[in-house]
C-alpha cells in the first residue's frame, strides 16, 4: 500500500506546530486571506489568523509583525487596543528596511494619530524593550496589555 503525499496544507501546519515561524507566517496569511494554498476560495478564520500571525511575530519574523499589525489596525480590536498595534508597527519598524519600513512607519503613524501621548508612550517603551522569543509560545510576550 503506498502513503498518500502530504499535502502542502499539511505539510504546512506541521512546520508551523512545529516551530517554524516562516511556516506560522505563511499559514496565518491563509487563514486571512479567504484562499487555501491551492488557490480555492475558503472561508477566512480570523482568529487563526492573529495566532498563526503572533507566534512568528514573537519569533522576529519581521514581515510577520507588520502584517500582524496591519491586521489589528483594520480588526474590531483596533479600536479598543490601538497601543498593541502601535507596538506591532513599532517593532516592525525596527526589523524592516526600504518600502517595508516606510509602510509600517505609515501604518504606525495612522494609529498614532488616534492615541493619547500616554497610549503612545507605553507602546514605544513597550517596543524598545522588545526581544524575540526564538521559540513557538501562544502568550503574548513583550506586547503590552
């Protein structure tokens, strides 16, 4: 009897369980993006999304802050926590050079515009002290609360 291939899919949440913050990135943009890896139209799962998204986000990945970001920015917790967005973007902004970094710089500065000096200022301290954890947990570490 032959074993059937995994599928990317699969193959894809088993990197991502296991760690891989590429992985975790590339799975929380399908979960956001209503396609599956096949290109098929699926129902987006934003839950899943912002988990997949955070863990590599934790882990450094620096394009996975930004999108991180930019998803909370355009989510129902935007508006209740603009200072965990701010701090996404923040951070983003530190990893990233070129276009990205003025995108996120962008995207930090919509936020901000909609924050008092003391939301902002818990965001940047929050940010300045910021390091990646280099492994796959599900608590929020280093985002402010």
């Amino acid at each position: 009897m032959r074993r059937q291939a995994a599928t990317p899919d699969r193959r894809l949440h088993a990197a991502a369980e296991g760690g891989d913050p590429r992985a975790q990135f590339n799975l929380g943009v399908l979960y956001d993006s209503r396609f599956d890896s096949s290109g098929r139209p699926v129902e987006s799962n934003r839950a899943e999304a912002l988990k997949w998204l955070l863990r590599a986000a934790q882990q450094g990945l620096s394009r996975a802050q930004h999108r991180l970001a930019e998803l909370y920015e355009g989510g129902p917790e935007a508006a209740r926590d603009c200072v965990k967005t701010a701090f996404w973007f923040q951070v983003a902004m530190a990893n990233l050079s070129g276009a990205y970094q003025q995108a996120a710089q962008a995207g930090y500065e919509r936020v901000s515009m909609h924050m008092t000096p003391t939301q902002i200022a818990k965001a940047k301290r929050a940010a300045d002290i910021w390091q990646p954890t280099h492994r796959d947990i599900a608590a929020p570490v280093g985002s402010p609360k």
